[in-house]
C-alpha cells in the first residue's frame, strides 16, 4: 500500500493493491458472461428509462471503485480488528451476489432474483468494505450508489 496525500480523517490518496482485487472479484460474472450462450439476458437488454439515472449510477459507481482502491489508511487501525466481521460480511455478501448470479445464468431471471442478487448485492459488497476499512467516503458513496442503482434498474424493468 503506497502511501500519499492526506484526504479526510485518517485516510489519504494512495492505491490498496486489495481494493483493486476486490472489484477485480466483483466483476467476474460480466466477465464471463460473454463465455455463456444464454437464450435470454434481460439485465444486458434493458430498454433505458432515464439517462440521468444511467449517468448518475455510473458516476457513483466509478466513485465506488475510485474510493475502494486509492483511499487507504494513513496508518493502521487499531480498531480494524473489531470490523472484520463487516469484511467477513462482504464476503459473503460477494459469494451471495455469485449464487445469484448462478441462479440467472441458470434462467432463474425473475425481477425479485435480479433485484435482490444482481441490483442490490454490489452496492452492499461496496457498503460493507467502506465500513470495513473505516472509509467514510465509500461508505457514502455505495448508499448513494444503491439507491441510485436499485431505483435505475427498476425503472428499467418495470418502464
């Protein structure tokens, strides 16, 4: 972890190699999704409902990753140890979001399956690593970014 320019509190720029592997981790049900001939893939064939919406998901999303790989700790926390139960969490949170992912690969592509695994699950996985690592910032972001997100896709699927 490289080590830069104080941010806010106890947190500056720099790069978290782990935070860059956490999404990396994340990202994998698109990456092989191109692999899988599926007959049917609504959430890559929504009809758009709002362009603002589909800006501002991206933006907050982007500012997700941003936050997660290059805000680190000035020094270590002393108190991480009590909050790797939030990192435990994401975890199971990331290998929840999979099953789900598993389920609509599967054909299971019901609105509750791809709202609750697919829409609601990344931004919690991002939730649960800004608690985890006392990063206030991602902490914000990612409630923003699940409102945002789980609103879009909504109105995506029932526009």
């Amino acid at each position: 972890m490289a080590k830069g320019i104080r941010w806010l509190g106890n947190q500056v720029l720099g790069f978290w190699h782990i935070g860059l592997l956490l999404f990396v981790l994340q990202e994998v049900p698109y990456m092989v999704m191109p692999f899988l001939q599926s007959e049917s893939n609504p959430i890559m064939h929504m009809q758009e409902s709002s362009a603002g919406l589909n800006l501002t998901e991206k933006i907050l999303g982007t500012l997700c990753v941003m936050a997660m790989v290059f805000l680190v700790p000035e020094k270590p926390d002393p108190a991480a140890d009590s909050r790797t139960g939030c990192g435990f969490c994401a975890a199971g949170v990331l290998l929840l979001n999979y099953a789900g992912w598993g389920f609509y690969f599967a054909g299971h592509q019901s609105v509750a399956v791809m709202l609750f695994f697919i829409v609601l699950l990344p931004p919690l996985y991002y939730l649960l690593i800004g608690l985890w690592r006392r990063n206030t910032v991602l902490t914000v972001l990612a409630a923003a970014f699940g409102i945002v997100h789980f609103t879009h896709v909504w109105l995506n699927l029932h526009g």
